[in-house]
C-alpha cells in the first residue's frame, strides 16, 4: 500500500533525527525548507509534498510535480569537507536505493540525473546554507513513482510504476534513501564516495557536449575526478576537467538537455 501520509509517524526516518512534514499540495518542498531552517527550529528535517505546483530543478528551470510521485526536500547537516560532492552524494543515495529496493539498472547522468535506460526517472537538486557554525544542505529530491510519464508531459521520462510493472511504496523508497544519504555523509570517506559514484554514472565513457562559461567542451567523458568533475577526452584540447557547466549533449540520453 501506498500512503505517504504515514510518513510522519515513520519510525525509521525519526530515530535518525529527522522531524517529518507531509504536505497534500505546496509550492516547492525546498521553499517550505528554507522557511524552517529561517526559524531556526529545524536542522534535520524531512519535507514531503503529494504536489508541488512550482518545483524547480537547476537553475530555476521548472519542475512538473503530479500526485504519485516523491517530491521531497531532506534538511541536513553535511561536513564542510563533502560540500564540494554534496550533489554527487545526494545522486548516489538515489541510485543506489532504487538499485537495493527494485534490483533495476538505475544510473546517473553527471552530476545527478536519475536515468534508466536514458529516459529521465527523477533528478536531485542541492543548495548549502551556512547556518551558525553548521552547514545545511537542502535536499531536493524529485522520483516519477506511481505517476505515469505522460502525467509529466515531457518527452523522454519515466516512472518506477512503468518500469517495474505495478505500484511502488514511496514512504519505503524514502526510507532507503535518507538511510543510504547517512551513511555516505557520516560514515564513507570521500574516495569512496567517488568510487561508488562511478559504478552508478552512465555519464562515464559518454560523448558529451558540455557548456562551461562561454566554452563548450567535446568529448569522451573516461574519468571522475575526487570533487566529482568531469575528466574528458577532448580531440581538439587534450584531456579537460569540467567542475561545473551544463551538459548540453549526451549520448544516449533521450529527453531533452539544457
């Protein structure tokens, strides 16, 4: 069965220190995060929507959130030495327990596109605010689940619910995921975080176009670098590291880039 509304009687989430909020329709889960986080009550926090009528992904690009679907914000405290892989851990606590529940060949599009089989099924978004003497990351997590693709209304998208067959538990699937997201934070050192990051990144041994500034990059994508860039195998410049930019190009990817 599925009711996420369980979720704020959730066992699980509230002995790891989480206090729960489930909420039938706002905004964005990441607003609702920060408003907490600016009445200083709430330094670990889990915030999950039925809906959200204006979500955002990166860079403010709009974020269609329709009833079935996971949408939430996880408001954490994160090592100043893991805010630079602070997206590359969120990405994998995703992957790897989508992989763990339903055995399926998830991966992620760098930095963290949540792939199968080069249809969009979720995407994580990060923001870190510096807090007193903490650092809280806000968390957002977006997973097509018991929605359908075409409830999104974007080319090249899937859900678990399509995939698998039948209906998934979302308070389940959010379970595994902060679990998993607390163990790459408190207990894996940052090259493990790495290497596993590379057993789940469909982006590795890709064609790729990225855009970083005004330049755009060509090439193969062969390495990961210990802050989560890109090594690429450039015929024109050589091998180039890509910290940041946009992906613009990617083989195999089937929904829309940029």
């Amino acid at each position: 069965m599925d009711n996420l509304r369980e979720i704020e009687r959730n066992k699980v989430l509230r002995n790891l220190g989480y206090e729960l909020f489930y909420l039938r329709k706002i905004f964005s889960t990441m607003d609702f995060a920060r408003e907490a986080l600016e009445y200083g009550k709430y330094l670990k926090a889990i915030i999950v929507a039925e809906e959200q009528v204006k979500g955002k992904g990166r860079k403010g690009r709009k974020w269609i959130s329709p009833k079935g679907g996971l949408w939430v914000t996880i408001v954490t405290p994160i090592p100043k030495n893991k805010l630079e892989i602070a997206n590359i851990i969120a990405g994998l606590a995703v992957a790897m327990s989508l992989n763990e529940l339903y055995g399926i060949n998830v991966r992620l599009k760098w930095p963290n596109d949540v792939v199968y089989l080069g249809f969009k099924l979720g995407g994580v978004l990060v923001e870190n605010i510096v807090y007193g003497n903490n650092v809280i990351s806000l968390i957002g997590i977006g997973i097509n689940c018991n929605n359908s693709s075409l409830d999104v209304g974007v080319k090249g998208t899937i859900s678990l619910r399509e995939i698998l067959g039948k209906p998934v538990n979302r308070e389940k699937i959010l379970e595994k995921i902060t679990a998993n997201l607390e163990n790459l934070i408190r207990k894996n050192s940052i090259s493990s975080v790495i290497r596993m990051y590379k057993k789940y990144c469909y982006s590795l041994g890709k064609k790729v176009k990225i855009k970083v500034n005004n330049e755009i990059i060509e090439g193969f994508v062969y390495d990961i670098t210990e802050k989560g860039g890109l090594v690429i195998s450039s015929p024109s410049k050589g091998n180039i590291i890509a910290d940041y930019g946009d992906l613009i190009e990617h083989e195999g990817i089937r929904y829309k880039l940029g």
